[in-house]
C-alpha cells in the first residue's frame, strides 16, 4: 500500500528548504568577505498588491494594482572590525561628525543585495536579488550587564524591488 502524501513529497528527487540554510549577502555589508558582518538572522521579501477599487452597477469589484515591498530585517552579528561596515554605510549619506548630510545619490549608498537558500551540499535552491536596498532602520541593540549574550545590529532594509532569479 502506498503510503505517500500524493503531493510529490515521497519523490528521492524532492529537496525541504530548510530555515537554517542561507545567507543574506550585501557587498561590503554582510557575507561578502572578511570587512563584512556574517548574517543571524532575516526573512524573505513580502510583498502585496493594492487594491484598485472599481464601482460596477450594483457591486464593487476588486482588481490587483501595484506592488507595495514591505522592508526586510537584517540582524547580523556586530565583530569587532576596525571600520565598521555599518558606520561607513550610514557615513556615505550623513558623517554624525559634523551633522552634513547629502541627498543619497552616491552608488555606495544604494546597494544590490542576495539572498540565497542552500541544500545540505551548498548547491544554491533559491536566489533573490533586492535593488537598491539601503538601511532605514538601524539598531546596534541594548546593553546589559547581567547578561552575557552576542550582540547584534539589526538592520530594517527598504528596497526598491525583488524578485528570484531564474539564473541559478
């Protein structure tokens, strides 16, 4: 008797992705060498569409408008580096040093990020591509001396949009 689910699961070539297999890389940012933070945790994007609202005689019908990307979490674990990535990121539009600030306009600012999921081998099952994310957001966390816990910075990041590319 076969006691499958009947959804393609019993199938040897089926790979679960898994929540622990991934990393968020920003260039210069996160995962993307040794001046970078390494990545704690994140989410997928989430998006929605608006709705668009149109009055039909004697019933109003729903139809699908335009994509609103709500932003995506970054926490990352803060080392000890002797140029903090996040510092000089928040440096390319404002320097807290002398309170200038410019309008971010400067291609250092707005940075291309990927997600990627991975089977147990490092094979890539998923790859997302953000545009033009930059830091909304930005906690470096609280402090406490009864506890002993890692710190982290926790990013808020808005983008312009993502989408998976079909590439890999």
């Amino acid at each position: 008797m076969n006691m499958g689910l009947g959804y393609g699961l019993e199938r040897s070539d089926v790979c679960l992705k898994r929540s622990n297999r991934w990393l968020f890389m920003i260039p210069g940012i996160s995962a993307s060498g040794i001046n970078s933070l390494p990545p704690s945790k994140s989410a997928r994007p989430k998006l929605s569409f608006k709705e668009i609202q149109v009055e039909h005689m004697h019933e109003t019908i729903y139809l699908p408008g335009k994509i609103e990307y709500s932003p995506v979490t970054l926490s990352l674990y803060d080392l000890k580096k002797n140029n903090h990535p996040i510092f000089a990121w928040i440096k390319s539009a404002y320097n807290p040093c002398n309170g200038s600030h410019q309008y971010p306009v400067d291609s250092y600012f707005f940075k291309t990020g990927y997600l990627e999921l991975y089977d147990a081998s490092g094979t890539i099952l998923e790859r997302w591509v953000y545009e033009n994310i930059w830091p909304k957001e930005i906690d470096f966390g609280d402090l406490d001396m009864s506890l002993s816990d890692v710190l982290t910075c926790d990013l808020t990041l808005r983008y312009a949009r993502a989408y998976i590319d079909d590439q890999c």
